[in-house]
C-alpha cells in the first residue's frame, strides 16, 4: 500500500470512484481494530495468536451504575507481628470499601522449620560437637533467616562455617524426621533421607568451584590442552580395546571422567604438573606420543599376540604419512629383500623391523626435502652453471662418487648468464624425481648444469 | 629360542617389589578381573606384575595328506588342523583348551579340544578358513586370542598327481604375550620349556604357585615325537634377523648421504665427518 506509492507503482487496479468498495477488504486486513496500522505493522503484520488484550477493553468505559470514590483509609497488614494501623488510598465502589487482607500479605512466605522438644533433643540430637544452646540458636536463626546460611553464618556466635552449620541443620531435621516417622517406609521418598547432606563433599565442591571461577585464562587453555590429550589418550587405548574385543564402556568412561576429576584437585595439588603436561606433550613429536600411547594401550591388554602389537606400532608409526609413502615404504622393503610381515616375528625381530620402517620413512622424507631443496635452488639461479660438454646422467651413487665438484657451490656464486640458464632452470622445477633407493638425486652440482631433456625425465 | 632379548632394563628392576600392589590397586576398577579374582583367593598369588612380559610363542597350521586310492568326491584330503608350541613343547601349562570352528557343512563345526596337543583331523575335500581360539587357565588370562587360518590342501605347483606321501603344510609363527602375568602363572611357568619368561631380579620371590585344575600332567602334551614332526617347518629368527640387520645398514647409509648433501645445500658446516674422503678428490 505504502510501498506502491513510494516505488510510484499505481495503487489498485481499480478507479477512484470504486474506493469505498474497495474499502472493506482493505479493513479487513487491518485486524483488529483500535490498533494503529504502524503499531500493528510493529508485530510483523501478523495477529498475535491471544490477543494479549481483548481491543474491545481498550475503550470500554466504566459500568454508568457504579459511582467510584478515592477515600484515605486505615489498613492493618496481616503479615506483620504488631498491630501498626498505616493509611492508604482506597478506591471505594458505592460506598464501600473493599474486604479482605492487605493484597500484598500473601507474599511474606517462610520457610518450615523444624521444631524439636527438648525431650527430642536429648534422645536424638545430641552431638559432641555442639551444644544444646548452639542448635537452639542455630534454629532460631534460621527460622528468622529462612534458611539464608550466609546470613546465618555471619550472625552466629561462634565463629561456624556455612558447611558446618548445614551440617548440623540437615542432620536434625532428618534424625527429627526418622524419629518421627511412623514407618521407615514413610519417609523413604523425604530428600532429607535420601540424600543426606555429605560435608566433606560440599566443601570439595566449592573450593573447586571457586578454582574454576578464579582460573585465568592462561589456566584455562592449559586445561583445555591436557582434556585434549586425555581424550586422544582414551581414543587410541579404546582403537586398541575393540580390536581385542574387550568391554569398551568401562575403561572409555572412566578415562574422560578421571581426567576430569583429575583437573580439579589437580588445579591446587600441582599446578605446575599442569603446566609441564602439555608442555611436554607440545614439545614431544607427535611420533613418540604416537608410539608411547600405543605402547601404554597394548600394556593395557591381558593378552596380544606379536604381529597384532607390531601392526599397531607400524600404524603409529605412520600415522603421520600419506597413503602413498606408506605405499613408497613397502615398495622399499620389498626391494631390499624383507618381508612386509615378518615370518618369524619375535619380540627382536619385530622390534628390528619396526626400526626399519622409520628408517626407511625419515630416508623417504630427506629425499622429498632434498628435492624441495633442489626445486628452490633452481628458481634462483639465472645461471649456470659451469659449461662442461657431457651431460650428466641421473645415474647411481656409483657416478656420483667418480666425478669431482666444486665443494663449495653456493647459489650466489654461480652467476655465469647463459640464455640457456632459465630454461634448464624450469625444466629442473618441473622434474619429478622418484624416490628410489637406486635413484638418488644427484648432488647439487651435477643438477646444475645444463643438460638435455631425457625421456626417463618425464 | 634366546631368551636375551627379553631382559627387563635396569630402571623398571627396583620397581617389582613396590609395584606389585600399587599396580594392581588402580587398575581393577577399570579392567574386569574376571573370574581370577574370585578363583584363586590367595592375596599375593594374583598381584599383577607390570613390566614382566611372558611370551609363549606358537605355530599354528594345517598338514593335509591327499588319500589317493581311497579318496571320494566328498573326502579327498585327510587333514589336522594344530596350535603347537614353537619348539614343540607342551601348551598345556598355558592353554586350556583351544576351540576349532570349521566349515558349516562340517558335522558340528565347533570342535572343542580340552587337552595339549590341541589338534583336529578330519576328512574333506575344500579349502576354507579355520577360526581357532584360543582359551587359557584362569590364571593366565580371562580373555581369548582368536587366529586365523587358510586350509590349504592343494600344492602350489600343480604339476602332475598329488602324492599321498607328501603332504601340503601350511604353518605360520606367532607369539602370545601376557604383559601383565600374575604371579601365580610367572611362579608356575618360570621354569617351563614353552614359556619365554625373562629374568626376574636376584632375590625377587615368588609364591609357591598354585596348580591349575585338571591339568593334564601324566599325558604327554608335547609334539616331539608328533607322527607329523617330521613336516613342521623351522622357524628360525636368525635369518630374519640377518636380513634386517642388513637391509638397515644399507638404509642408514643411504641416510647419512643424503643428510650430508641436505647440508651442503644449506652452506653449513658437516655435521659429520664421512668415513671415507671420497668427494675430495
């Protein structure tokens, strides 16, 4: 409607003179009545589903029959323990004043305390810890207090802590209530005896509540850090639980739980056991962490047989390795003559083989930065290099040892120009250099000299 | 066997006698002690050694014999199917029975041997796999160790008739490891033929062990004088070993290489002097 006319789009469809025809549909989208079409437009143009007031209140007057007078009248209020008369303004119907309580009585509620006969006392509340007079006044502070131990506490005589003092509050109500119960039956359901209030607990729970409260943001992240932890711990030890069938709910609930509950006292107990833990893990390469979890999961096992803690330790081992190195990995084995699983697979001979793989896996990954390293350096150099006729083959260890080179060939020295140079510099960028044993890249000297494209290149 | 390399190293050799109950307190509310707990009530009998790893290591396989002449359609192979021990002592000592599961169209497949040598024979004509498992004596584990394995009764050159005198065997070697034994099973087995226990420190003692219950200990539960002995194949750990050692060697060396070119690309210094002068020529 509105917006027709701002965008200057003709309104209806329909002529002036049809306007007042128009007129009721348009009302009838304006519903309810007596709402303004802007605060109408306030709710999102819909109804609300109650109307919150009937609009026909709105301007609904008074019943004429009913004459309304203000009159400045007493009133005594229920609630309080004295009998003081105040004043206040009172509408008054015709005359009369209006019945009942003071409205606002009904909200000074209290808590039920519990009363206890002296006999009572004697025959079930006796504690050596407190007095006759110190429960007495407890109860009488609490009966004022409604129960708001802090204040309780503060008002004390002795000086009690708030746990004591619920303490000894929980603890007569529930040896009054035991004692008053027809049945034990009864009261079964009562909270007081169900739950009884444990103050050791209490206490624990708010000094770590106050701990956790009181953490600095330094604290937290550190907590954070070691949850984690404790989580990847768990992970690993429960991968290791369901390959041996063994009850997973068990050791998988109590990990994340005693971790937790680890953090608590172990906030205050050793704080700096809390910031050496993920220090060390930090510093520690996640291969280790890897292989020292798997170890910590197989000692968890009763039983295992050698090639399953060998397949685990090898897993950990490349956890960090692609599929296609670990493939590069077995390719190499097999090159060397050893079996991928070992036939005789002892604790001696799986160690060994264990110890090969990581060797063979830090070989794989000097060769891979070896050829970064070659990468970088040719994108560097302009040059060339040295202008000797024969053109080096990628050959064995064997060729490289025969020739000589220049010891000390930094890049910056070789600054001969050659038109050639940036060509053969891309064409060393592009070279993929499988990483076999047998190929091992040439040393730096010998890549950097000029030299034809070789099919085996590609 | 050798028993060198399961020597335990020095650190962990103060902690036997201080462990014993620490390690075995926290870890009963996380891991189901089983029936031991309440088997054998002796106190010290079932404390839980940490770091003492026993191994029993075992071969496990077929041998199946062609039956030539009186070979039918349904039965042309006689075959057993066995778990002996490695050097072909007994296992009774360490298991209790061994569960055998075998082909459905086998007449009760799930065959069940109480007693050492735990073996199975029987006739067919099919290959299939075997599921073996694996019980131990209540002190041992609680748990069981399940293998695997392919029956094999065709050779693998198919070259002319199949002999009744040689047969198709099919072993393979593993180990069983306890990592945490209790100390009633280390006391019983120490000084076993078919247990790798490694060697405790002077003046450690163990209780006198409790014997196991039906322990077969009058019949002979090893497979010495087994009438297949003859085709057990060898496991021997020397030629792995050998192997191993050498394959390493070769890779380090190709190791020591490449980190020496690494640096030179880098401009530093060497870090390590090469054995032999051979780039300066």
């Amino acid at each position: 409607m509105d917006a027709k006319d701002i965008l200057g789009l003709p309104k209806n469809s329909l002529p002036i003179p049809q306007e007042k025809k128009s007129r009721p549909p348009k009302d009838s989208q304006r519903k309810p009545d007596g709402i303004s079409r802007e605060v109408y437009a306030l709710t999102g143009g819909l109804a609300p589903l109650m109307p919150a007031i009937d609009s026909s209140q709105l301007k609904k007057q008074p019943p004429k029959d009913e004459k309304i007078t203000w009159q400045w009248l007493p009133f005594t209020n229920s609630a309080r323990k004295d009998t003081l008369q105040l004043y206040h303004w009172v509408r008054v119907v015709n005359g009369v004043p209006p019945t009942g309580d003071y409205s606002f009585a009904k909200y000074n509620k209290s808590v039920d305390i519990v009363k206890y006969t002296d006999e009572e006392y004697e025959k079930y509340l006796n504690d050596p810890g407190w007095t006759k007079e110190e429960t007495d006044q407890l109860f009488d502070l609490c009966q004022r207090f409604d129960l708001r131990f802090i204040v309780i506490a503060d008002r004390f005589s002795s000086s009690r802590t708030v746990e004591e003092l619920k303490d000894r509050y929980y603890s007569v109500c529930r040896a009054i209530v035991v004692a008053r119960a027809p049945a034990l039956g009864d009261i079964s359901g009562n909270p007081l005896v169900k739950e009884p209030y444990n103050v050791s607990q209490e206490i624990e729970r708010k000094r770590a509540l106050s701990m956790v409260l009181s953490q600095t943001k330094h604290q937290e992240r550190k907590d954070a850090e070691v949850l984690a932890e404790a989580k990847r711990i768990t992970e690993s030890r429960m991968a290791a639980k369901v390959a041996e069938e063994s009850e997973l709910p068990v050791p998988s609930n109590a990990g994340p739980e005693s971790a937790e509950r680890a953090s608590f006292p172990g906030d205050t107990v050793s704080p700096s056991s809390n910031v050496q833990l993920p220090s060390a893990t930090i510093a520690s390469s996640a291969l280790t962490a890897d292989n020292a979890s798997t170890l910590a999961s197989l000692r968890m096992l009763r039983v295992y047989l050698r090639t399953y803690a060998l397949d685990q330790m090898v897993q950990a081992a490349s956890s960090s390795a692609g599929l296609r190195t670990i493939k590069r990995v077995e390719q190499t084995l097999q090159e060397l003559g050893v079996n991928l699983k070992p036939r005789v697979p002892t604790k001696s001979v799986c160690a060994e083989h264990l110890e090969l793989r990581k060797e063979i896996l830090t070989l794989l990954n000097l060769q891979k930065q070896l050829q970064y390293k070659e990468a970088e350096g040719s994108s560097f150099r302009d040059c060339s290099y040295a202008d000797t006729p024969s053109t080096p083959k990628r050959s064995n260890r064997g060729g490289d040892q025969d020739r000589t080179f220049v010891p000390d060939m930094s890049f910056g020295e070789s600054c001969i120009i050659g038109i050639s140079g940036e060509r053969v510099g891309k064409r060393d960028q592009k070279r993929k250099a499988p990483g076999r044993l047998s190929e091992a890249p040439s040393s730096p000297a010998q890549s950097k000299r000029p030299r034809k494209l070789k099919a085996s290149d590609l | 066997m050798s028993h060198s390399h399961l020597t335990i190293s020095a650190r962990k050799q103060g902690e036997y006698q201080s462990d014993d109950g620490a390690s075995a307190a926290p870890k009963q509310p996380r891991l189901k002690f089983g029936k031991s707990a309440e088997d054998t009530d002796k106190k010290g009998a079932n404390r839980r050694l940490k770091d003492v790893e026993i191994c029993v290591p075992i071969v496990y396989g077929t041998i199946a014999f062609y039956l030539g002449r009186k070979a039918s359609e349904s039965q042309s192979h006689k075959w057993t199917v066995y778990v002996r021990g490695a050097t072909n002592e007994d296992l009774g000592a360490v298991i209790k029975r061994v569960v055998f599961q075998l082909h459905p169209s086998f007449n009760n497949p799930t065959r069940v041997v109480e007693s050492p040598p735990f073996e199975l024979s029987e006739c067919g004509w099919g290959e299939f796999e075997i599921a073996i498992s694996l019980f131990f004596h209540s002190d041992v584990c609680d748990k069981q160790v399940d293998l695997y394995h392919h029956l094999k009764l065709y050779p693998e050159d198919e070259s002319g008739p199949q002999s009744t005198k040689k047969p198709v065997v099919m072993e393979s070697y593993n180990e069983i490891v306890f990592p945490d034994p209790s100390e009633n099973f280390l006391a019983r087995v120490q000084n076993h033929p078919a247990v790798i226990v490694p060697r405790l420190p002077a003046g450690f003692n163990l209780p006198d062990p409790v014997p196991i219950e039906n322990l077969h200990e009058k019949e002979k539960g090893d497979t010495k004088d087994h009438p297949h002995s003859q085709w057990f194949m060898n496991f021997s750990e020397a030629d792995e070993l050998l192997k191993l050692a050498a394959a390493r060697q070769q890779v380090q060396a190709h190791i020591i290489k490449l980190r020496r070119q690494l640096s030179m690309m880098d401009g530093l210094p060497q870090l390590s002097k090469p054995p032999t002068g051979y780039e300066f020529t």
